[in-house]
C-alpha cells in the first residue's frame, strides 16, 4: 500500500506564523468577538518589529486563511498603493504600534461587547475583584481622548500609550480593546481573558452591591502568577487549532 501523501503548503513565507494568526481570527469570530468586516489582527516577522502579517481588506474574519494574510512593512511610504493595501485604520493602528514599539510582537484589536461596555464608561478601569480580572492590576492603560477613527495621528497617539512594556492592554476609551503580546498565543490569551474578565465586572455593577475589590497586593501576586503560569497560553491556541483542525480545517490553507 503507497504511504499518503504529505500535506503540502502553498509557497509563503511564515506558514507557521500564518496558521497562529488565522486560528486567532477564526475562533474570534466563533466567540462573537469580531464586527463585520472591521477590526484587524497582526503579527510582526522581522526582528525590528517593523514587517508584519494582517488580515485583507474587507475579509470577514471567519473566512481569514493563512495564506491570505497580507505582509507590510510599517517603514514603507507606498503601502496603501499597494492593490492589496490594507483598511485605511489598520494601517493606521497596527502601523503606528509596529513602528514605534518592537517588543509589540502581536497586536490584536477588537470592538468585542463587554470590553467595548467597559470602554465607554466614564471610569473605564478595571478593577481585581476576581482571578481573571487580577491579569490585568497594574497591566492596563485607559485611553481617555478618543479622538476619531483610528488613521495615523489616532494610531501614533494610541501606540505611545504602550511605550511601557508592562502594559499589555489598552482600553481604547469610546472605542474598543487593543492587546500585545510576544507571540499570537499569548495576545489571543490575554484578549478572550480580557473579554471575559470585562463581563465580569459589568455584570458586578450591574446587581447594584458593593464591589469586593482586592487588595493591591494580592492583585499583584495574582497577576505575577497568571505571568508564570508554565505553558497556559500555548495549551490555550493549540487546543484551539485541535479544534478548528477538526471541525473547520480550511482556516490552515
């Protein structure tokens, strides 16, 4: 009997990167934490941070592939001639972050619900009063000066406001929610924790009692611990790709 035959990939460069980023954009979409044809995802592929993989404009990111993802680099005056050129606001964004900010490996963006509720309180902090929400203490910034759809001076104005390593999250006031991470697994970890622990909270402020915030310092260790957590966010995106590998496998195409 001949052996099967070996799956074949097409010719693109960082498949492996490629597979991550359309698992991230496919199970966004199954969570409901995407919106229409807006929001974008994108991942740099060059040590600078200045190359980077992002969805193509006008792709409802449930039908994201790997292969179809789009490489810019932030440095080039030219990209939006480009016949590929992305949404005028992800190059704004995601351009200005991967310009300025090489530690911003994976920067993900999304108008999901709760964080999106949380955004447009007028104290959209988020307090630890729970496990999840303690992932953020200390690790959030809060956005206070929307100033319009998210073009160039918007997206260097939001990139500044993660010039600090530490802050992993931003909640865009009147806006939605952009996180970072040194890997896809780890930005799509924090981005579903993000969401839920959001849902969380409004839902606390919702039943009218007093809130059981934590204190500072077991905030703290909490967080420090989620950071510590041995292989978490991995296990997280590998059982995702298990999942979608086994019910909707064209996303790794």
């Amino acid at each position: 009997m001949n052996a099967p035959a070996p799956k074949l990939f097409p010719a693109v460069s960082h498949w492996t990167e490629r597979v991550d980023m359309a698992a991230a954009f496919r199970w966004a979409a199954r969570l409901n934490m995407h919106e229409a044809v807006a929001n974008h995802f994108s991942l740099a592929v060059n040590a600078e941070g200045s190359r980077f993989l992002i969805n193509p404009n006008g792709r409802h990111f449930s039908r994201i592939t790997a292969s179809s993802l789009v490489e810019i680099d932030a440095h080039d005056p030219t990209t939006m001639q480009r016949p590929d050129a992305p949404d005028p606001t992800a190059w704004g964004l995601h351009g200005s972050i991967h310009r300025a900010l090489p530690h911003a490996r994976c920067v993900l963006h999304i108008h999901s619900m709760h964080a999106t509720v949380l955004a447009s309180l007028a104290d959209s902090r988020l307090p630890a009063i729970d496990q999840n929400t303690a992932m953020f203490f200390g690790r959030h910034a809060v956005d206070d000066h929307y100033g319009g759809m998210a073009f160039a001076e918007e997206g260097a104005r939001c990139a500044s406001m993660l010039a600090d390593p530490k802050i992993s999250t931003l909640v865009m006031g009147n806006h939605g929610v952009l996180v970072i991470g040194a890997t896809v697994a780890e930005a799509l970890n924090r981005l579903y924790y993000f969401e839920r622990a959001a849902e969380t909270y409004i839902r606390a402020l919702q039943t009218g009692q007093a809130l059981r915030v934590l204190p500072d310092a077991i905030a703290e260790k909490t967080a420090q611990e989620w950071e510590a957590y041995p292989g978490f966010a991995e296990a997280h995106l590998r059982e995702i790709k298990t999942i979608l590998d086994e019910e909707s496998p064209g996303y790794a195409q």
